[in-house]
C-alpha cells in the first residue's frame, strides 16, 4: 500500500488522521515516561534517619520483581522473604532493643540501603488544625525553634492526600529534629516529642498526620466502626464519599485531556514536540 502524501489529504480525512497521530504519539509518550521497576523498592516512610518502635517485631515491607527471593538485615538480624507475584514483600525482624544508629540492607538482586535508623518508640500524632499549628508558629518558637537540634528526636510529617482506601505509599520522609526540619512540624507533636525525649532517654519518632476540619473517621475503615452505633453511618458516608470522589477525578481527567488535546494537535500542526 503506497502512503498518501500529506498535501493529497482530503480536507475530511485531515481531523481524523490528525487523531490517529494523536494517539499513536500518545502511546509512545506514555510508555515513555512509564517507570521501570528495577529491582527492590521501599515505601518512602522507610528512609534515612527513621525510628522503628522498639521492643516488638519490625515489618519491613516493598516491592521486588515477582518471586524474588528477598534478604532484610537490621541491627544484626536478617530475615528472608519470597516476593508474591505481583513483587510485593514482607519480612518480620525481631524485636530490638532501643538504640542506635543502624544501617537497614534490603537486598533482592540489587541492594537498598537506608542508614541512620534508630531504634526507639514512634508516636502517631493525628488531629485538625490545632495539630497543624507549626513550632514557628507558637508563641515560644523564638526559643524552641533555635534550640530544637536533638539527633534523637526524629520527625516525620505525613502528607494530605484525598484516598478512599489504604495506600501502598505516600510521600513522607524521617527527618532529625533541628532548625529546619522542627519550625514546619506541629508545635503539639514536637513538644511532646521533646518530653517523651526527656523523660524515656531513648530515640523518639514523631509522625504528624493532620488537616484542618477532618473528622476521626478519616483515620477509621468501615470494618472498625461496623459493630459501633455510634459509627453506623459512617460506611453509608464513607461509600457516597468515594463515589463523589470519583466523579471529581473522572471530571478533572476529561477536562485536562479536553486541553491537552487541543495543544497536541496545536503542536502537531506546527512539528512541534507533545506537550508534557
């Protein structure tokens, strides 16, 4: 079959050859830009400088090439572990006792490392805007801001996200207490930290997850409050909420394609690159 020059196209075939371009670059930006997995990966929140709670039995858990066998070492305890088949893990470590620093290995073909890891108690501190209220913000923070440097005291913020169900990952990193890390992270959740420091002498891990307004059942699943009647119509809630959540993002994404569409054929008209 001998191709039509571009100069013979009817003016009716032009808007759908224009689309199958579209299209066809599409794809290959898409698999472009696709990530490869290559190799082990571990959720964010196990990064340089984390707290794992002491006294009880560690979860390491991420992601390998399917069937991978995978090796966990912490503190001079190894564990092992075969990757299911869709890559996920799970290794147990023993229970530890506080301290540190250690050096966590994740070895499956190739070898992650996360160093300045303690070993310690770690505190969730979930709440609404009075938890959000930053150090910088108190009324003490041209003290506390200053003197906060302890490499003991560790402190994680969680990020807000809108979900329906639990995640695989979010964007949260361990950070040791100081200047820059304390003056951002709630004023509640570090003074507490502090005290624990004070008063336990061994590594304190402090995670803030909080957004103004937000209701205690953002942090429950329907299974938790199926058998309180107090919560009985959290699940119904809970159900409209992804459903809503779902129109949003079906919106959103028809709208952006609608825009992206028009500056891809803009810039096919003029042999320009896709917009990213």
């Amino acid at each position: 079959m001998t191709p039509c020059p571009v100069s013979d196209r009817s003016a009716s075939a032009a808007p759908a050859i224009r689309m199958l371009r579209v299209a066809a670059l599409l794809v290959g930006s898409l698999a472009a830009a696709a990530p490869l997995e290559a190799g082990v990966r571990l959720p964010q929140v196990f990064s340089d400088h984390m707290v794992l709670q002491r006294g009880r039995p560690i979860p390491i858990w991420g992601w390998a090439a399917p069937d991978a066998d995978v090796s966990v070492s912490l503190a001079g305890q190894t564990g092992t572990a075969k990757a299911d088949a869709a890559g996920r893990f799970r290794v147990d470590l023993p229970a530890l006792e506080a301290g540190g620093p250690h050096e966590l290995v994740v070895s499956a073909g190739d070898t992650l490392k996360r160093t300045d890891v303690m070993i310690g108690d770690v505190w969730l501190c979930i709440g609404q805007s009075n938890m959000q209220w930053k150090l910088s913000q108190a009324a003490t923070a041209g003290r506390d801001v200053p003197g906060s440097a302890d490499d003991r005291l560790r402190l994680c913020m969680v990020p807000t996200i809108v979900a329906t169900a639990p995640q695989d990952d979010v964007a949260a990193v361990w950070g040791v207490s100081g200047p820059g890390s304390a003056a951002g992270f709630s004023a509640v959740a570090w003074h507490f930290g502090r005290e624990l420091r004070s008063r336990l002498d061994v590594p304190v891990g402090v995670m803030q997850i909080a957004a103004g307004a937000i209701p205690i059942e953002s942090f429950l699943s329907p299974e938790g409050c199926a058998d309180e009647p107090s919560q009985a119509s959290f699940p119904r809630i809970a159900a409209q909420v992804r459903t809503d959540l779902r129109r949003i993002r079906e919106r959103a994404l028809e709208e952006a394609v609608s825009a992206w569409r028009v500056q891809a054929l803009d810039a096919i008209e003029d042999d320009r690159p896709l917009p990213g």
